[in-house]
C-alpha cells in the first residue's frame, strides 16, 4: 500500500554510512575504510528515521508507489552523516578577544585564569546577562555549527560556578533543545573552575550539597533534561580528589561522566576516569601511557580538541599512539570564548595536518565515534536505516578524492564555504534544509 515519507534523496553518486552493521563506535583496523555505498538512494520517514538505504534502481523500483514531502537529486554528489561536535561552551556573554593580544606577548592559559581573565572574565558577564540574551547569542551559534555541517552537538554550561547562572545556563540549553533542529546533549559543568573565595573543597561540596540534588529534583519534573557530568580536572583547579567526588556524585544520579582531563599537566585523570567508568575524557595532551592502555581497554572515549591545542600552543594530543593502541577517538571543536571555531570540518582539517590522522580516522571521529562519546551512537553518526535522518551532501562526487579542489579535508574552511549542495536534518516535527553556502563565519580559524 502507498504511504508518505519525509525525504528521498536520488542517485548520490556515492553514500558514506560510515558504518553498515550496526556498530556503536570504529577502532583499529575498523578505520581503515569506512562502509560506502555506490550510485544509492535514501529514504528518511515522516518521524525522521532513515527507512532505507540501497542502490537507486532498486529503492526507486520498491517506493515507486510512494509519495515524498521533498525530493532531493543527488546526481553527482556524495551523502555524508551529519557531523557531531562532541565538546562544546557555547552558552556564555562576554568577549575576551582581548586576551588573544596577551597570549601573542606569551602569557599561558593559567596566567591569564590568575589574573582574573580567561573563565572567571566569562562567569562575570554570564552572572549578569539575562536568560533570554544567552539564549539569543546562543541560537546564533548554533545556527553557524549547523551550516558548517554539524548535526549534534554536546553543549556545556560552566560559566555560572553558582546554582542560579548554572541553571540559568541549562534552562537555556533545554530550551534549544525543545525549539530548535538540531541535535543536543547537555553537560552540566558547574566545576569549570573554583569560583572565587571558595577552595577546590568547599566548591566540590556545594556542587554535591546544592547541585546535583537541584539537577535531579529538575529533572525528575521534566523541567530540564541534563546527560553528562563535567569536571575541569586540572592542577590549580579541581584535584583528582575533588574530581572523583564530583563526577561520581554525578554518576549517582544517572549522568554520564564526560569531562575535561590531563589538559595542562599529567594528572592520571584518564586513570580516574576509567576507574569510575567514565564514557569519555577530552583534552588528553598530557595522558600517560599507562592512561592511554587503560582508556582503551575500559572503551573510554578520547575526544580530542586540536583547535584548544592549535589556540594556545600546546603540544598535540598524542592521537596517533591512542589510534594504535585502540582508543575510541573522537573529535570536538572545543567552542567557547577562548578557541572561537564553530566548524567541525576546520577541526578535521587540523585533526589531519597537526595530530597526523587520516581523512577515515578523521571523519569517523567527527560522526559515530563522537556520537559513541555522548552516549548516543545507536541513533546518529552512521547512514544506517532506524537511525536519526541527519546528513549533509557535498557538491563532490566522493568524500575520499586524489584532486584537492573536491577533497573535504584538504583544504579546510575554504573548500567549505564553497563546497555545500544542501545539509539537512529531519525531526518528528520538521524537515529543515538548510545552507546551499558556507559564511564565513562558519569558523574563525580560517583564513
């Protein structure tokens, strides 16, 4: 019998699943070629979930019957998932391009944090905005994650360091979340830095005390919806002590541990974080070996930052030793006031120049392996059929060319702003095209 469907996108010449099986995240030899589909079809249903996948005869023979809200002719171009940004700050009030002056004259991340700038500046002026300019700001970012191709993005609160801004934040966060197409998962981070007049001790204890039991009590209302716990487990910040208190606090009350480790100094966080069975850990450029075995053998997520690294100078996360040991690596543009990039494409780009992964490694961990790490790999970051109808198309006839002019990696942001046909992601309440181009604002590491 005839029924409807949201989406038929024709005759791609080329489909790139990523995954065909069913797997939650790619490792090892899994990377070395991700599953593609020649000269194929696909159909997104009226809830948003592919409903199938195959050549273009053959789904053109078996919907023929069937009746489409739009369709797309792919002739030529090539299907992607959409991108998910797995690390991101994006609720906050406040510019601090004035620090980027001082870090030119050679002043670290921690001089700027003890001189009062860096997050302390953005709590400030978050403290003091109202929840309806967050928001506004915050929908004009994510509108610029989504026209560079990301579909799901982590979004952190942590510029409040007090229950009423951290709530403020998360409320903002859920709102987006209800309003707006595209993808979230929200992190609480109320232990972003120690606000001031308190210790590292006496903040853990008012996160545990205050917090976490306001976040359950919300939650529980279906007030707000809150799925990681994050910790900036840092020297000078939130000690592994301090940390471990938190995050399994956290824990307790059913989010996922997902936090910042082993940044700025080896802390053994990546130990700590697999001991309390952490769903993922970002930063890593100072993880001992010991912490890289341990992640990949407890199937700890690394979410990898190359803008944090490219921003501030810091030596790259070692990404080639934890693909060889088999780590689960995932990628993240790491937004936020201090490494200004909505572009998970300029990401890759920096993921393949400056940590030496190759173009699979890099798409695969800006897709399934970032979706893994927020807990959400079974319904996006693969074209498979039953998941999220979130994709992107490219004006190229493959994801992999030798000719640099096509290549979605080579060139970065510029081939980027060009490069888009279409991107879309469909939801049970709207199908939303959107981008046939690329601003420039799509990301402000480019040239």
């Amino acid at each position: 019998m005839a029924g409807g469907h949201r989406l038929l996108l024709e005759n791609a010449r080329q489909v790139v699943l990523v995954c065909a099986r069913g797997e939650r995240f790619l490792a090892r030899d899994a990377l070395r070629s991700l599953a593609v589909l020649e000269d194929a079809s696909l159909v997104v249903g009226i809830d948003g979930f592919i409903k199938a996948i195959g050549p273009g005869d053959a789904i053109q023979k078996q919907f023929s019957e069937e009746t489409f809200q739009e369709r797309i002719d792919c002739t030529g171009k090539c299907i992607l998932p959409g991108l998910v940004d797995a690390h991101t700050h994006p609720v906050w009030a406040g510019e601090r391009v004035h620090e980027f002056a001082m870090k030119l004259a050679g002043a670290t991340y921690m001089d700027i944090h003890q001189a009062g700038g860096g997050i302390n500046f953005t709590v400030e002026r978050t403290r003091q905005a109202s929840e309806e300019a967050l928001f506004s700001s915050f929908r004009q970012r994510l509108g610029c994650m989504m026209r560079a191709g990301t579909t799901l993005a982590e979004c952190k609160s942590g510029y409040g360091l007090n229950l009423e801004t951290e709530l403020k934040m998360l409320r903002v966060i859920e709102r987006a979340r209800r309003e707006l197409d595209i993808g979230i998962s929200a992190t609480y981070c109320g232990a972003h830095s120690v606000p001031k007049g308190k210790t590292a001790t006496e903040a853990a204890d008012d996160i545990i005390n205050n917090h976490l039991p306001k976040l359950k009590e919300l939650g529980r209302n279906g007030e707000i919806h809150v799925d990681n716990i994050d910790v900036f487990c840092e020297k000078g910040v939130f000690d592994l002590d301090s940390t471990r208190r938190i995050l399994q606090s956290g824990k307790d009350i059913g989010l996922q541990i997902n936090f910042h480790g082993d940044e700025l100094h080896p802390m053994k966080a990546a130990e700590l974080g697999v001991e309390l069975g952490a769903k993922a850990i970002s930063h890593l450029e100072e993880v001992s070996d010991e912490g890289i075995a341990a992640m990949a053998a407890a199937r700890c997520s690394a979410v990898l930052l190359p803008t944090t690294a490219y921003m501030l100078r810091l030596k790259q996360p070692r990404a080639r030793k934890m693909l060889d040991e088999g780590v689960i690596v995932a990628l993240g543009s790491d937004f936020n006031p201090n490494a200004y990039c909505f572009s998970m494409p300029m990401v890759m780009h920096l993921a393949c120049v400056n940590m030496r992964m190759s173009m699979p490694e890099a798409l695969a961990a800006a897709t399934i392996n970032a979706a893994y790490a927020l807990g959400k790999s079974h319904t996006h970051g693969s074209l498979e059929v039953g998941k999220q109808g979130d994709l992107i198309i490219i004006n190229s006839s493959s994801h992999n060319l030798e000719n640099p002019k096509q290549n979605y990696l080579s060139l970065g942001l510029p081939w980027w702003r060009s490069g888009w046909e279409s991107a879309c992601r469909c939801r049970g309440h709207g199908f939303e095209p959107w981008s046939r181009r690329i601003p420039h604002a799509a990301g402000q590491l480019g040239p």
